[in-house]
C-alpha cells in the first residue's frame, strides 16, 4: 500500500493548480480549448486586418497613378496656351493684328509739364504704305485651313473667303527720353 505523501504549504497549493491523475486530463483538455480558440482568431484576424491594408494602400497607389497622368497632362495643356499667349503677344503678331482692325501707329506726342507747358509738337497718325514681312506669325496664321470643295453640295452655302494674313509693317524706335502711353485695344474671340 503505497500511499501519497500530503503535500503542506506551497506544495499543496501547486498540487491543486497543476492536477494530475486521469480523472482530471479532461479538464486540462477543456481548459486548452478556449486559448487555442483565442490564438486562431488574433492570427485569422491579423491576416484579414493585412488583407484589408493591402488593398486600400493599393487603391491609394491606383489613385496617384491618375492624377499623377491628370498632372502632366494639364501642366502640357497650360504650357500650350502659355505659348500661344506669348505667339499672341508678340509685338509683330500685335502690330500685324492692328493693321488688320485699321489701326495706325500714332505720330510724334507731345508732353505737358506739372506747370502746364506743352513740350514737343504732337503730329496726327498717317497711315503709311510701307509693309514689311512679320518675324513671328500669330499661331492662327500657322494653322492651315481646309481648301473649300470646288463644288459645293445642293442647298449648301456658298465657301467662304479666309483672311490672308498681311504682313506688318515696321515700327519706329522710340526715343527714351521720352515716354509714351499706348491704349490698346485687343478684339476678344469666343469662347476664350
């Protein structure tokens, strides 16, 4: 008859932590059940959690990939305009425009002093004949039009006649000395 020991103290109290015998081997078995249970659903969840960050850092490259293109396509399209601005305001597609609109260069000024005194003698515009070929055409002179069809369809109206662009003529150097004020008046286009 071989007897147990009692067990006194801590010994006892770590006895009925830690059960032993096979009556008991079911209830360690119960007791794993919950913590494996546990450590499933912390990685299961963790996988879905990377899952779901994935995508959305996807998604997010997506979007900058298009508005990265949106970008560049729009700073191509102001650059486009900035060098039509520049074609239309250049001083020989200006001067070319004038003469089209009847415009003519003004004569010599004349000034008026803070005390009141008239300086120089001011001289109307004449509109000279002299013409002289541009350096730089206006981008709509570049565009080349459609020529009209030589017969026109039934019920169709007659082609008309495009503009030519006519050459600029040359404008006189301007004395520093003197200053000058040009009013200027540009003709608007739809849809600008």
């Amino acid at each position: 008859m071989s007897r147990k020991p009692e067990l006194r103290g801590r010994a006892a109290r770590l006895a009925r932590l830690f059960p032993t015998g096979p009556a008991q081997s079911g209830g360690i078995q119960a007791a794993r059940t919950p913590f494996v249970l546990l450590v499933v659903l912390l990685l299961g969840g963790g996988l879905i959690a990377l899952l779901v960050l994935n995508s959305a850092l996807s998604e997010g490259q997506f979007k900058l990939d298009d508005l990265q293109k949106q970008t560049k396509s729009l700073t191509d399209e102001e650059q486009a305009l900035q060098r039509d601005v520049d074609a239309y305001s250049a001083p020989d597609a200006l001067q070319r425009r004038a003469h089209e609109l009847g415009m003519v260069p003004g004569g010599d000024p004349a000034f008026l002093d803070p005390n009141g005194t008239v300086k120089g003698v001011p001289e109307q515009a004449t509109a000279e004949k002299t013409v002289s070929t541009p350096a730089v055409l206006a981008p709509e002179a570049l565009i080349s039009r459609p020529s009209p069809s030589p017969t026109p369809a039934a019920g169709a109206a007659a082609p008309v006649a495009t503009p030519t662009p006519t050459p600029a003529r040359s404008v006189q150097p301007v004395k520093p000395a003197q200053s000058t004020t040009v009013q200027s008046s540009t003709p608007t286009t739809p849809g600008r």
